[in-house]
C-alpha cells in the first residue's frame, strides 16, 4: 500500500510540473533579493498580462453569458463551483449580485470543496474529493435548467471535475475557467475558458495571475448575463432596491437623470411606483400610471427598454 501512495504521489508531482500555472516565473527568480518597490512593480508588469490573456477567451465568455442568461430565463440557476481560490472567487462574485442587482440571493449559487468554512480557513485536502463535488449538486437539487461554471486554475480538481461530470450526465449545460490549455477541465466542459496566464511570481501561487484572470472572467458572466436579461438600462442599476434614505435619494437622481424630471415628479412617481424605478421610469417617458408601467415591464420580462418600445410601438399604431 505504501508503495502504491509513493508511486501515485511521485505521478502527480510529474503532472504538476507540466502545468504553465505551477511553472518557475523567472522573472522572479530572486523575488527574495527585491525591494519592496521592485516587488510591486513586478507585480503590477505580470498582472498587466492577464487582460491580454482573458481577451483571447472572449469567444467562450460569450458563450457563458449567453448560457447564463438562457438558464436565468427559464428559471435556472448559475452555480459556480469550485476548491481554494477559485471557489472563494466564486462565492465572492455570486454574494455580489443580490445588492448590485436587486435579485434573489439564489439566482447566483456557489459552492466550495469544504463547505462554508473553507471561504475564511483553509481546506486544501476538501479538493480531492470527486463524490462531493457530486454531492453538494446533489443537496441544493441541480436541474437541466441551470448553468454550472467549474473553477479550477490546474483544471485537474477532483472536486470540481466530479461536479462537472454529474452535471454532464443530467444534460446540465457546463462552463470551465482554468489557466492550463488541454486539462482534463477544459476538454470535458461544454464551454472551455482559458486564460493562459503564465507562471506565477510566486511559484504555484494562483491566488496571483490565475485568481485575477478567473475573477475578470466571472465578473463578465455575472454582468453580461444580468444585463442580458433587463437587469439595467443603458449602464444605470434601475432594478436597485431602494431600501434606505440614501438608496432613495440615488434613485430620485437616476429617475431625474434618465427621464429629464424634476426631483419632485421624480419622487412622485416612484411613490407611485413603490419605488420601483423602471416602473417610475417608464411613468415618467410615457405619461403612463404605475399600474400600467409595471403591468408593461412585467409583459416585456423586466426589459425596461423593451417596455418603452413596445408602448411607442402601440402608440403609433
């Protein structure tokens, strides 16, 4: 048995070596000679790298906001999953969009190889697990209607690849972000996006280049995927929930801003409205009362430019 555990983990150690995200950066060489200045200049010269390398996945980005957006359509979810890094970057990216886009706190679902507690102590040894990745799909009741997005930087994570198979073998339409061309991740996803970064100045260290180029990818699904589905207006947050005084007082100055009003019909008509400010928008462009502003936006799926096009379009009939 004990040589069965040397021969797997020798195996292993030679794979890893052949990953571009566990290889020597050596730019860095003697990162342990630099200045504090040198280092951030350093630094900031290799994170300059990862825009470049995130534009040349920009095909496959769009295909998952498409995907995105297809499953929140018909009532789906978008799961990320994910172990260290990556699955922190997930649930940091799913946390923010109920407050940044009113939206319910389960449109936006992310997983981590340890649970909960993995996002604040470390777990490392939670990412081996393959049938948990499959059980924690299996708990929050993964139908053909969602989207999950595998995080793995080496895209040979147990955990995530097991999540990715089960999902496969559902009919589940599935995304993976990694940093290593022809990983296991990548062949098997239905979509594979693949920011090659390069080495790390820190040698393994994909918090660095690989966990930025896995946050710029999820913040355009994330985004592209709401925008996609009327959650704004031009660039404006018109689905904000305007939950306080300060939140009201934004959202005076967005009705204001959008429509030519006065703050004081500007706040009429969210009044009207509930606050809620496509609705008082729309009242605003159109002349409509809130009952039919609402009842228009609700008909055009929450597409306030939709909803305006379709009352000059009944207009002019």
């Amino acid at each position: 048995m004990m040589i069965e555990i040397k021969n797997e983990l020798v195996a292993l150690s030679t794979s890893l070596e052949g990953l571009n995200s566990e290889k020597t950066n050596i730019l860095s060489s003697e990162l342990d000679k630099l200045s504090a200045l040198e280092i951030a200049q350093l630094m900031n010269a290799e994170d300059a790298k990862v825009s470049l390398a995130v534009s040349k996945t920009l095909g496959p980005i769009s295909q998952a906001i498409e995907a995105a957006a297809r499953a929140l359509r018909v009532g789906g979810r978008v799961i990320y999953i994910g172990a260290g890094t990556s699955g922190r970057l997930g649930i940091l990216d799913a946390s923010e969009i109920p407050p940044t886009f009113s939206a319910p706190h389960d449109l936006f679902v992310a997983l981590i190889a340890g649970g909960r507690d993995a996002m604040f102590r470390s777990k490392e040894g939670a990412e081996d697990d393959a049938l948990q990745g499959v059980a924690d799909l299996r708990e929050i009741g993964l139908s053909k209607e969602d989207f999950v997005v595998g995080l793995a930087v080496s895209g040979r994570t147990p955990y995530v690849l097991g999540a990715i198979k089960y999902a496969l073998d559902l009919g589940v339409v599935t995304a993976g972000v990694s940093c290593n061309g022809g990983s296991e991740l990548d062949r098997i996803s239905d979509i594979a996006i693949t920011p090659i970064v390069g080495p790390e100045i820190l040698t393994g260290s994909t918090r660095l280049k690989s966990g930025t180029a896995q946050k710029q990818v999820l913040n355009m699904i994330s985004t592209g995927a709401m925008v996609q589905i009327g959650k704004c207006f031009g660039n404006r947050m018109v689905d904000m929930n305007a939950s306080n005084e300060k939140l009201k007082a934004r959202a005076i100055n967005l009705v204001t801003d959008l429509t030519s009003s006065t703050k004081e019909a500007a706040l009429d008509a969210l009044t009207y409205a509930n606050w809620d400010i496509k609705s008082a928008i729309l009242m605003e462009k159109t002349g409509m009362n809130a009952k039919d502003a609402t009842k228009m936006i609700k008909e055009q799926n929450g597409h306030l430019r939709h909803a305006i096009a379709a009352f000059e379009s009944e207009s002019n009939l």
